[in-house]
C-alpha cells in the first residue's frame, strides 16, 4: 500500500465501503487487525475510506465474500488544498494478495499529496506507481499534476503468462511492467482507497481535507491472456458480475464514525468520493461535492 503498515507500522481506523456483486445489500464492518496488521508503533495515524469489490451470488450464495480478480482501473480526480506539513494523503486503485500476512504482495497507482514514501513533501500533486513482488519499489510519474483534472489508473496482472508479470498504466503509458509472485495470478482482492497519514497531536480528529472522486471503475474478471494487451481480458464495470448477470451490484456508502475521520460515499453504481467525514466539502455537507 502507499503507507503500508506491515512495512511501517501505524495506528489505523478503516471504513469501507463496498461494491457488491449480486443484489444482497450489505455494510461490513471490517476489523483492521485482521486486514491491515499493526506492525510496531509510529509516528503516524493511518486512516482508509474507500471501496473494495465483493460479491453476492444470490440466489446461489447468500454470503458476500471478497472479490478476487486480476485488474482494476478508475479515473481519479482530487481537490485542494494539500495537507499539512509531514502529513500525507493517497488516492489510488490497487490489486493486493494476502493483506495481512508475511507473503503480502501488490500493484498499485494514483496520486499523493505531502508526505510520500521516497521521504519526500510535495506541496502539488504527484503521480506515482508501487508494488511490491520480491521487494518494495516506489515510483513517482509526474510531478505538479493540477487538481480537478482526471487521470486514468490501470492495474492489472497476466497470470497466463509464461511469468506472471504486473503491469500498471497512467493515462495512455504503461510505466511498470514487473514480474509478479506466482500467487498472484491465481485473482487478487480489488479496490480504490484514499489513504491519510496524519501527525497523532490530533488524536482521531482529522485535519486532511484533499478529496477524491473515483469515477468509471473496472475490474478485470479474468486474467489477460496475451501480455500486455487488454483486449482479450474480460473488463466489466463494477456494476456487472460476468457470472451472473442478472444480478446487478449495490454501493453501499459508508460515514465517518469516532475513530476515522475520513469516509466514503457512494455518487454512482461505478464512481463515489472520499474526504473527511465522507462528503467532499467536508463534515456536514451530507451528499455534496465540488463541480
């Protein structure tokens, strides 16, 4: 992850919201130890809102369970102003295998405001790419990106491939292509995050008001079989379940709670937003956003 606590050790509160495959409308509550580990103490309180794919098989399997698939994509959009000085805060879409675990591997994009993992604060925007096979790797792809304009983020592994490889696309570039573990391309969990490390003075007040709008969102169903053209992948939005497709999906909007801050909320049945207290604009602006 951007801020990965395996790797660096934080505090965190997760809310979620989901994107379900079927019509069984559900709202998990997820444990975050179970999800993301607590590694040793930092200076650091880590916060995440955002979705990550399930699905529903109703009326075959009233259990919801974590989608496993092999690719995402979304155009993100974020807002002003940056966080305070020390302080980071990430929008990205991501693939990850084994969240919580020794073997914890993923591929993931986006943008970053403030403090990022290269030691680094930046005032505006970067782009950057990470993932993490055989070892961590960090990549920033442009730097003074304007706000409110969309970038295009793709992920996505070829588990068909002599050598699985993961590959991430900003735009129309494809920046990383790099071998990808064995276990991921056997389907990996899905979602979009906005990710906040905040300096713990505040205690669980949140301070960080960059937002962000995750709009078109795909996943990849099936494993592409030739590298690295997409064509052959079966690519659906995240609305539409390819097993079963007269079952449609439901968001299931989530609100700030005592511990995190932050939230997300649904827009759309492939789009929805992150920001403290879950409503771009802040706390208090229910289901409002920037135009």
């Amino acid at each position: 992850m951007i801020f990965n606590c395996a790797r660096l050790g934080c505090g965190i509160a997760l809310i979620v919201s989901l994107r379900i495959i079927g019509v069984v409308l559900v709202l998990l509550t997820i444990s975050t130890s179970a999800i993301f580990p607590i590694a040793k103490a930092d200076t650091y309180l880590g916060y995440q809102a955002g979705e990550f794919l399930y699905e529903c098989q109703e009326p075959y399997d009233y259990s919801c369970q974590p989608y496993n698939g092999w690719g995402v994509a979304a155009n993100i959009m974020i807002f002003s102003p940056a966080p305070p000085s020390g302080e980071g805060v990430g929008f990205w879409v991501g693939l990850d295998y084994g969240v919580g675990t020794p073997t914890h591997y993923w591929f993931q994009a986006g943008y970053i405001v403030g403090q990022a993992p290269d030691g680094n604060y930046y005032s505006q925007p970067i782009l950057y790419a990470e993932y993490n096979n055989s070892g961590y790797h960090f990549q920033v792809i442009a730097t003074n990106v304007a706000y409110r304009v969309n970038h295009f983020f793709q992920v996505w592994v070829c588990g068909f491939c002599n050598t699985p490889l993961g590959y991430i696309q900003v735009d129309s570039n494809i920046v990383v292509t790099a071998p990808a573990p064995s276990q991921m391309a056997n389907g990996n969990s899905i979602g979009g995050v906005m990710e906040v490390h905040q300096l713990p003075s505040l205690g669980s007040a949140g301070n960080v008001y960059t937002a962000g709008v995750w709009a078109d969102l795909n996943y990849a169903a099936s494993s592409p079989a030739y590298c690295p053209s997409l064509s052959y992948s079966a690519w659906y939005k995240w609305r539409t379940d390819p097993l079963y497709p007269f079952y449609n999906s439901l968001g299931v909007p989530t609100t700030s709670s005592s511990t995190n801050p932050y939230g997300a909320g649904s827009i759309n049945s492939t789009a929805f937003q992150a920001a403290i207290g879950g409503a771009i604009g802040g706390s208090g602006c229910g289901g409002c956003r920037l135009s």
